[in-house]
C-alpha cells in the first residue's frame, strides 16, 4: 500500500517530466504559437490528446462508481451515443465554418455574425461554463488527493488546490496550445495503461479467464443494463440521455474553445475533420470500458467487503471514491496505486491545463481584442489571473457541491451551454439579424426560466433559497425529470427569446452595430 511520502514522490517525479516537455516544445515559440501552434500540430496526436482532456478525473474514477447505482448501471452509454452524433455535426458544421473563417477564439464568429455584443455574451458564457466544469473536474482530484495524501500530513484543503494549480501553471504559462497538444498526449496514454493494467489485474483476482470470460462476466451481473425505456418519466430514458448527449457533445465540444482550440491547431479542415471523427470512435470505445472497469470494481468489492467511501460533510456514500479506495487503501499491489495515480493525475490534469490555456485565449481575444498581437505579458498576466479564478472556483464547490461529478457536470452544463447553442445555430440556421441591446436580456432569462422550470416539475414547487413560492401536489406525485435534456430545454428557451428580438436581413453575416 502506498503511503504519502511515495505518493508524493510520484506527484513531483510526473510534474518534472512535463515541465520538461513544457520547456522543449515552448524554448522556441513565438507569442502567437501560445494559441494555435503555429498551425502545425499532427492530426492524429490532437486526436490522442483529446480523449485525456475530454475524459477527465471525471471520467476515470466518476463513471466507474456511476454503474453501481440500479438506475444507471451502463445507462451513461446511451448519453455517448448521443456524443458520436454530435461529434459528427461538429466535424461537418462548426468546423468548416471555423476554418473558412480563419479564427482563433470560436466567439469571432458570433461578432461577425451579429455583433460586438452577442461576441461578448458568447465568450461570457464560455468562461462561466469552462470555469465551472474545469473547476468541478479539478474538485474531483483535489479530494482524491487530500483523503489519501495531504489529510495524513494535516494539510488544508486549499493548499493542496493551491499545489495542483500552481503546477499547472507552471508547465502551461509559457508554450500554451503548442505544450498541450503533447502534455495531453503523453497524460492520455498514462490513463489508458492504467486502465488496461488495472482491468487485467482486476479480471485475475475475481478469476477470470479470459476476453469473452469479462464479457460474459459483466453481462451476467447486475450491473450490465445499457438501455432504459421502461419508466420515460425518469431521467435515465434513452430518449433523454441520446437526444441530451447530442447537445451536450456541441455544447462542451463543438462550441468550447478548450476544445475547439485542439482541432484549430491542425494544419487544415480536413486533418481537423479526420481528429474529430478518430477522436469520437475511440472516445465510445474507452467510455464502455471505463463502464465495465465500474462493474469489475463493483464485484471486487462485494467479494473483498469493501465499504463505499463515505462523503465527510453529509455521510452519504460517494461512489466516485470508490476506485480511489480499491486502488491505493484496500491492498492492492503497489505498482496498481501507482498506475491508479498515474492514471488520475493524467486524466485531471489533461483536462485542467487546456482549459486554463482556452480561458486565458478567450479574455486575450474576446475581450482585450488585440488577437496574436496581445502582449507576451499581459497573456500571462491574464493566465496567471484564470488561475486564480478557478483556484477560488474549486474551493467554492468544495463547501457546495454534494452529487457525484459527473452529474455536476451535466447539469450544470444544461444552464451554461444552452445559450450557446441557441447564439451559433440562430446564425447559422436564419438570416435574421439580432437587436444587441436585447440579447443579454434573454441569455440570462432563459437559463432561469429553465431552474425554475426544472424545479417545478421535478419537485412540484417553486422555492427562492427556504421560502416554498408555491407548489402542486399533483406534479410533486408526478415524478418527471428532465434529467439530460436540460440542456435541450435551454437551448430552446435562449433560441425562441433570440427570435423574438431579431428581424430579417438579406445577409448571413451582416456588419451589425450596438442598436
């Protein structure tokens, strides 16, 4: 078993490798590569990278412990297949536009299309929604590591956020994109052989013997079920994870410079399509592993009589710490923590630093306009700012946030991301011009009205903090949910307020002013 002196050696050992490569691929970069790499980064290196920062902590030890509920078990399956059909709307509709307008930060397009202040809203909505999923990600890992590392030797809870932020910044303040595209790659591949060597360990200890064995394993025990259409009230309905997933993967994919700034690196549209549709494949092929992993560690828990980890604020238990606890507290072999923490820090970090460098774009950008031209220091000014953000983000959900993260994410990805959709597909879709002063107005009234709608009809009642508004009993006994497609309700709220404020016009992308 590990303790946390060799956990901590392992920590800095990783850190140095990649402030080494940091130091290799930024020694010759100019300013501008910080954003887009000069254009020149491989296809199918971007595509590797991607799955490490789309995954996340989130996915590596989140999904796992998601099986172990009845309700959900390989449910999160259905949502994925929703991620392949938006992957390809991504490849064919946003990033050929992406291209064929040269941008660097994606929200150009929104000021071409309509106008300063719709570039504005978009690229607020950005930060709010990658300042939020980066920070609930790096949540995740930072109570990983203070349960099993930082607890032993009394230190704070915000020191050890503090330590994980700080190191990101260290090996991205200097090369940006053009650091990622490799960090992410080499973070990618830690995550996946600790998933494969963690798997094939698991398998020999519930005496497994071979492929079709897991396979028959797993489909026979009572974490198997994919497809959920028997109670369409519930949120686990296929219909409401595959019609969700769609929006969710435009939304946190195809409208997210985090991610977009990965596929703008490639040398042009079609290397940028054949990363994306790579990407996608490999991304359902992993998740459905990561689901059987969850099943595995269920069944070695059962036999080996090893408690759900229980959350120290509420008591309730927290599945996401269950793999944590498998690997590093329940006698395992030392090389399986070592590759479980290998593996975490990688799927934490690769997500962390991209979305540190986009935010760091984005303000650059969108909002001191100065594009490539921005100051070397006023850039790391701005970066070093953004890691202050998210470092007061995370300490913030620390004493908020009490669901398991990946529903985090979802959810909160149904109120920041619905603006979005609706502002580039609005342009995409009509020729209708927008009325600036009005559309601040309805991207922040739809995404209240979709709490409130939310609220009501999964709870029956309306509450502002403890006061009850009011409610009806008979929609409490109703029980409906909307579960993923509360991102689809928002979406449409944002698109139909974006109608009512706009008027016709003979151009696709009118020079439109402040009205």
């Amino acid at each position: 078993m590990l303790n946390s002196s060799s956990i901590l050696f392992i920590l800095a050992s990783y850190f140095i490798v990649l402030v080494l490569i940091s130091w290799l691929t930024s020694r010759r970069a100019e300013n501008k590569d910080y954003y887009l790499g000069n254009k020149k980064s491989p296809w199918f290196v971007v595509a590797f990278g991607m799955i490490g920062a789309s995954l996340s902590g989130i996915t590596f030890i989140s999904i796992p412990g998601w099986v172990g509920s009845s309700a959900k078990q390989f449910g999160y399956m259905q949502m994925v297949l929703g991620y392949l059909v938006g992957y390809v709307i991504i490849a064919y509709v946003l990033m050929p536009l992406y291209y064929r307008m040269n941008l660097t930060s994606i929200y150009t397009y929104l000021r071409k299309r309509f106008g300063v202040n719709t570039h504005k809203i978009g690229a607020v909505f950005f930060l709010l929604s990658r300042i939020t999923g980066a920070s609930i990600r790096l949540l995740l890992v930072a109570n990983v590591l203070q349960r099993f590392v930082f607890d032993d030797l009394n230190l704070p809870f915000e020191l050890t956020v503090l330590i994980s932020i700080g190191l990101i910044w260290l090996y991205t303040f200097r090369g940006g994109i053009k650091t990622i595209i490799w960090t992410d790659t080499l973070q990618t591949l830690f995550m996946l052989l600790s998933l494969g060597f963690t798997f094939w360990y698991l398998h020999g200890e519930l005496s497994i013997e071979h492929t079709q064995g897991i396979i028959s394993t797993i489909k026979d025990s009572e974490y198997s079920q994919i497809f959920f259409f028997d109670n369409w009230k519930g949120g686990n309905h296929f219909v409401k994870m595959f019609f969700g997933g769609i929006f969710i993967a435009i939304g946190m994919t195809g409208l997210d410079q985090d991610m977009m700034q990965k596929n703008l690196s490639c040398k042009n549209i079609k290397a940028a399509q054949s990363n994306m549709m790579t990407f996608s494949v490999l991304l359902v092929i992993i998740n459905l592993i990561f689901l059987s992993l969850g099943a595995l560690l269920y069944m070695y828990a059962s036999q080996k009589n090893i408690a759900m980890p229980l959350d120290e604020i509420t008591g309730n238990p927290r599945t996401d710490l269950l793999f944590p606890q498998i690997a590093l507290r329940s006698g395992m072999p030392i090389w399986v923590g070592i590759l479980f923490l290998l593996g975490l820090i990688a799927a934490a970090y690769s997500s962390a630093d991209s979305a540190l460098t986009s935010l760091t774009t984005s303000v650059c950008i969108d909002f001191l306009e100065e594009k490539e031209e921005v100051s070397k220091k006023k850039r790391m000014l701005v970066h070093l700012i953004m890691s202050g953000v998210l470092l007061i983000t995370v300490i913030i959900f620390k004493h908020t946030l009490q669901d398991a993260a990946i529903w985090q994410l979802i959810t909160l990805a149904g109120y920041t991301y619905g603006p979005l959709i609706a502002l580039f597909f609005f342009g995409i879709l009509t020729k209708r011009s927008l009325n600036q002063k009005w559309v601040i107005s309805v991207c922040i009234l739809a995404p209240v009205l979709t709490f409130f709608i939310n609220q009501f009809v999964s709870s029956g009642s309306l509450t502002i903090g403890t006061a009850e508004l009011f409610s009806v009993s008979a929609v409490k006994e109703f029980g409906f949910s909307f579960g993923a497609t509360l991102i689809i309700l928002n979406s449409c709220l944002t698109f139909a307020g974006l109608f009512l404020i706009s008027q016709k016009t003979n151009s696709l992308e009118p020079e439109v002013t402040n009205k």
